[in-house]
C-alpha cells in the first residue's frame, strides 16, 4: 500500500510533524496520517472513497502563472523577512529558512538573492526570466509585487504597541519574570528539559519556552535570537485567524453558526451560501482546490493553491472566495489554506463595516491586551493579511497566546474570547471525525491520536512548517513553545518528543 503522506510532501503539516512522527516511530505506514504519531487512521484509499462519493460536479482550474516564478517569489519573500524582520544573515537565510514557499532545490536555480539595504528590499533573477522583489513595509512586514509592479496596492499603516516597555512590567503583560517559582513542579526537570529540547544541534532549534501555570519555567534561544526576536512561524497563524474570529465573536459581529457573509457568495442560488463561519474555522468549508495535504495531492501535478494563496502576488481574498464547491459543507475536513484566507476576509469585513482600521486591528483588540508586542503580521500587495503562515513572532508572545487558551479567553479579568471558545477550537471537527480523524478541531491541531504520546489526548495545539509548535495542555495548566530554522525540520521531534516527557515526568495534573 503506498504511503501517506508521500515523502515527497512540502505542507506546513506534513513538513512540521515529519521529525515528531520519526521520533514517534510513526509516519511509515499505509494508514498513517499527518498527526496520528503512528496510529492506525483510515488509509489513504478509504479517505478519497469516501470524498469521491460526496464530491459534487464542479470544475477545477488550477492557478496561472510559472510555477518557478511563484517559488521565486516565495523565495524572496521570506529572504525578505529573514533579514529585515528576523535580523538573520542572509547566508544563513539562504541556508537555513523558507523552505515551504520557496523549496531548497530550486533555489540552485535562481540566482543569488541581492539584498538592498538602502531599498529594504530582496531581488531574485530567474535565469532567462523575470526578477522577482520582496519589500520590507515596517509593520506589514515583506510583500512580494506582482509582476511589472514597483509598489503595493495598498497604503502601509505603522502599527505600533501601546504598551510601556516590557523591561519595565512584570510576566505575563512583560518581560520581568518573578524571583520565586509556582509550586507543584520539579525544577530539575524543567531544567533538562530545555536541555533536551536543544540536544541535537542539527534540529536548529531556535527558542523553546515552558510556562506553567502560567509562569515561565523554562527557557532558552539560539545564539543571536532572544526572547523578543520574531521568528517565522507559519500555519501556527492560522490559530492566530481563529482568535481573531474569536475577539470578532466576542464583540457580536459574528456568530459561529451563521452563514459567511462572503460577498462574491451572496448571488442567488450560490451554493456556498450554505457554508457556515464555523465550518470554515474547522477546515470544513468543502472549497475546491488541491493542497499538499490532499491524500490524492500528486506532487508531481499541478502547482497548489494551497500555497499559490502565498505566492501568487494576487489578492489572496477574492481568489479564495472565488473556488467552486468540491464538496457540501462540514461534510470532508481538509487542510487547504482557502479557509483560514476566508477567516481573514471575514476579520477584514467586519472590521472595516464599522469604520475601524483593519491593519491594527489585531493590535489594538488583541494583543496589546494580552502583552504581545513583537507579532509582525504580513500582507498580501492588497494589503490583506496572509496569516495563514506569513507572520512573525517570538517564542514567548506564542506562550502569551496560548495561555489565554488556558484561562478561556479571559485574561487580567477581562473577556476576551467568548466563553467556551478554547473548548470550541479544540473539539474534533465534525467533518474530520466522520473520516475517523480526529486530529483537528478548530483552526488547531489536536492531540486525538497521540502525536506526542507523553501528553494526553486532550491537549491540542498550533503548527508550522519547519518545526514550529505551541502546545497546550489543559489537565496540567502548560504550555510548550518550540521554533526552529526549516533547515532541521526532520530532527525537531526528538527533542521535542524527550523534552515533553521529562515536563510530564514532572508535572502534577491540575485539573
């Protein structure tokens, strides 16, 4: 039976969880799926059978355009941000990052990046081709132009916190961590735990940070990133997106279980008007296009759109707005990056309806509230948010995030969240448990079939490529953030894997 997903696999998922699958001894296997950590889900077979009898007779037409330029402009694009966001060399950027939208191999095709200084700028020639340009715009962070384009379509906006400076406040809301300890752990542990989490050099771990009940325990960061360096972080945004439609839901512009007001759906007779919000939150909307993570994706096949919403230099709402039905809605659970583009269009509709600034929205109703003052959110030349995967943070601010999971949405007394919400994102989507999979809920991954087999199976959690994870685990009041440089992807999970048993070994359940 041939395997999936196949080896040949660049999705945020399968790239992610490849190094936790290895150290989990899983990932070999016909019946093996992307979170499964080895255990028996449905084979590859039975997954399409199923879709294949539910799909409904809608055309596919696949995104234009040269599929070396789109690779090119990923390329450029996170170069781009590696150097202006990050603070990375850009031989080590080259080396070491990127890799989901602008693959290693085909980087030996293109010529070397030229990194302008004065400009903020990153220029890759195609041999015999175009030039493709990546611009730093302050805090939309780096944007590829489209072709023929020397500026974006939209008006950059300066974000900034509103904050006192974090060297001046105490954890959470800043940096100034507390002299004495939360009772209940074992210190030795945490200790080798962050050891472990870095005892393979070659994983190119970039920071790890443990808090416990809320309180960080343990922590530590390559040479050159500290705990305010934003580091590329990819599809953990898409957990971003889900929060943000929480804030959305909170404040009454939404409701998870009415249909999405997505304009270019409001024709009559448009099908896609069925497609509810929380649908599209559970990877569920049955939009078609083709992703890596398909279980028929060919990689040999058409460019994806999955990762065309990336590199496409187009404006990413419309074109994911724009696909047909494949399947009714809430009926196959697929990860394809046209629902959390639609989650921001949502965001971006809202916001605007009521006359707010859509850019520092995020900001201003979120993260200010919540101590978060390093997050770079990155735009499509639109100026539409691709927080799919295109953003940057640092490791703490990833612990601040996923802490206001553990407290329900609530945080310095306020209510930021609707209540329930956290419990919402990390209850098996419906559609994905009618395919046996209960492995992803609400924008989250889930720990339903022991990806990590230390934690238990309620804890749920945010995923990037390149070994980007933020764990959440309920019963034991802990959160575990791990980021890493693409370059060791297929060793994260070993460390991770040892440091996650030790924090265990340690740890008292607390609810």
């Amino acid at each position: 039976m041939k395997s999936w997903p196949p080896a040949s696999l660049t999705s945020a998922a399968a790239l992610a969880l490849a190094g936790v699958l290895t150290a989990c001894g899983g990932g070999g296997g016909g019946s093996s799926d992307p979170g499964s950590g080895g255990a028996q889900l449905p084979a590859r077979e039975a997954l399409i059978a199923r879709a294949k009898a539910l799909e409904l007779n809608t055309p596919y037409v696949p995104p234009p355009g040269d599929v070396l330029e789109h690779q090119t402009a990923g390329y450029a694009k996170t170069m781009c941000s590696a150097v202006f966001i990050t603070g990375l060399h850009p031989d080590v950027a080259a080396e070491s990052v990127g890799y989901f939208t602008g693959p290693y191999e085909q980087r030996k095709r293109v010529a070397k990046p030229l990194v302008d200084r004065e400009r903020k700028e990153v220029r890759i020639a195609i041999p015999g081709g175009a030039t493709m340009i990546a611009r730093h715009y302050g805090s939309q962070g780096c944007v590829a132009l489209p072709p023929g384009q020397d500026n974006v379509f939209f008006t950059p906006t300066p974000v900034r916190s509103t904050l006192p400076d974090a060297a001046t406040l105490p954890w959470p809301m800043g940096d100034l961590l507390p002299t004495d300890a939360p009772s209940g752990y074992d210190t030795g542990r945490a200790a080798q735990a962050v050891d472990a989490a870095f005892s393979l050099p070659d994983a190119f771990t970039t920071a790890f940070v443990v808090t416990y009940k809320g309180r960080v325990i343990g922590e530590r960061y390559m040479p050159g990133v500290t705990r305010t360096t934003p580091l590329e972080s990819w599809s953990m945004g898409k957990s971003v997106v889900a929060t943000l439609m929480g804030v959305l839901v909170r404040q009454g512009e939404y409701r998870l279980d009415q249909p999405a007001p997505i304009p270019e759906w409001q024709a009559a007779g448009d099908p896609r008007q069925q497609i509810k919000i929380a649908d599209i939150l559970h990877m569920s909307s049955g939009l078609r296009i083709k992703a890596p993570d398909d279980p028929d994706f060919d990689p040999a096949g058409t460019y994806p759109d999955h990762t065309y919403l990336y590199t496409g230099r187009v404006n990413s709402f419309n074109y994911a707005a724009t696909r047909p039905q494949q399947w009714p809605p809430n009926t196959v659970g697929r990860y394809r990056n046209t629902d959390p583009v639609l989650a921001s269009y949502l965001v971006r509709l809202a916001v605007e309806k009521r006359g707010e600034d859509y850019l520092s929205f995020p900001q201003r109703n979120l993260f200010d509230k919540i101590g978060i003052r390093s997050m770079v959110m990155e735009t499509d030349p639109y100026g539409n948010f691709l927080t799919q995967g295109y953003e940057y943070m640092a490791a703490r601010d990833w612990a601040r995030l996923a802490n206001l999971y553990l407290q329900d949405g609530v945080w310095n007394d306020e209510r930021i969240l609707p209540e329930g919400f956290a419990s919402f994102v990390s209850t098996v989507a419906p559609a994905w448990a009618a395919d046996k999979r209960p492995i992803y809920g609400g924008f989250f991954w889930l720990n339903g079939t022991g990806t990590f087999p230390a934690l238990p199976t309620s804890a749920y959690y945010m995923l990037g490529a390149g070994g980007q994870f933020t764990i959440i685990v309920p019963s034991h009041d802990l959160v575990v953030v791990r980021m890493g440089f693409d370059k060791g992807e297929r060793l994260a999970g070993a460390g991770l894997q040892r440091a996650l048993t030790l924090l265990m070994e340690g740890l008292p359940r607390t609810r």
